[in-house]
C-alpha cells in the first residue's frame, strides 16, 4: 500500500491530479470534506457524532477525522494506495496520521507539494469565478482560504522535510505536465523502496 499526502492551496489542481491518480493507478483519495459530508449522511454512529459537531459549528476533532480515516482505511484494505487531501493540516493531525498508518505496519510514502504563486492562482480563481460562477471561488473569500491554508501548513512543511518525505513540483504548469511530474516522484520512490 503506498500513501501519499498531496498538498496545495485551494485551486492549486489537488483534486484534478488525484483523480488522475485513481484512475491511472487504483488509490483511493481520501478528502476530509468528503469523508465528513459522507459520514454526515451514513446514519452511522461515528456519522451521528459528525452530523452532531457540524450541526453545532464547531470545528470536527482530529480524533474523529482519524476515526473516519481509519474506518476508509479498513473499507479499502485491498486498494493499491491512498492520497491524503486536506488532512494533515497541521503538525499534530500529521502525528496522529504516522500513528494510525505505523499501527497498521504503513507509513506516509511521499509527500508532494504542489507549489503556485498566490497571485495568480488568485487571478485564476478570479477568472473561474467570472466564467463558471462557482460559490467557493469568490475572490474575497478565496483570498482568506489560501491565507489560512498558508498559515496552517506552514509547520508541515519542515515536518515532512525533516523524514525526506517532501517533494516540490510547479503547480502552475500545464495539467499534464504537473501529471508528469507527480508520475515521475512516484516511480523514483518505487524505484528507491524496490
């Protein structure tokens, strides 16, 4: 099983290049919205205990959010790899990832940063919003998103640098040409680890 954390502001192509990866190499991507949104509609228990968080607006705990993460690791046992999008945001929930994946004998493979230039991914989104009119692109709000993203990713990176686990690619370039590079980081790490 091979994880990989991707990590990008919002915009950044995260969730274009994660899809590529499903497709192309059989991993399951596990997005901390969508796992919540799902949980929230399971009718579950630990989607009970979600729904009853979200309901008051509070923020969801990191326990539960491993919670969730384990229950889609055993619900997937036999796929080929995860990617990780969204989760960690911060050093203690990348802990807590180690200590989760380390008690199923795992750990975190590769950590690939998807590196843009804040400016214009702000006049992309600015321009998606023009011509798509997607709510969660409004510029204004879309400025204070990529503002948190910084300030709470900002410890992960000299975490993840510090294991050699973190690798940088332009997030800028061409859809393929980041495909490209993501699909090259993860044969060199196949190659290293054979």
């Amino acid at each position: 099983m091979f994880n990989l954390i991707l990590f990008g502001p919002p915009g950044a192509g995260k969730g274009t290049q994660a899809k590529k990866l499903v497709e192309e190499r059989g991993f399951v991507q596990l997005s901390t919205g969508d796992m919540l949104r799902a949980a929230r509609t399971s009718g579950s228990e630990l989607g009970k205990r979600v729904a009853a968080v979200m309901d008051s607006g509070a923020l969801v705990s990191d326990q539960i959010v491993i919670e969730l993460i384990d229950e889609q690791l055993t619900l997937h046992s036999a796929a080929a790899g995860f990617i990780f999008d969204g989760f960690p945001r911060t050093v203690p929930q990348a802990e807590a990832l180690d200590g989760l994946l380390a008690s199923r004998g795992h750990g975190v493979d590769l950590v690939i940063r998807l590196v843009v230039d804040d400016a214009s991914l702000i006049d992309r989104i600015t321009k998606r919003f023009e011509d798509q009119g997607r709510s969660d692109d409004n510029p204004v709000t879309f400025r204070t998103r990529l503002e948190a993203y910084n300030n709470q990713t900002a410890a992960l990176l000299p975490y993840y640098g510090a294991k050699d686990l973190l690798k940088e690619i332009d997030g800028m370039a061409a859809i393929n040409t980041v495909a490209a590079s993501i699909e090259a980081l993860l044969q060199q790490d196949v190659n290293q680890t054979a």
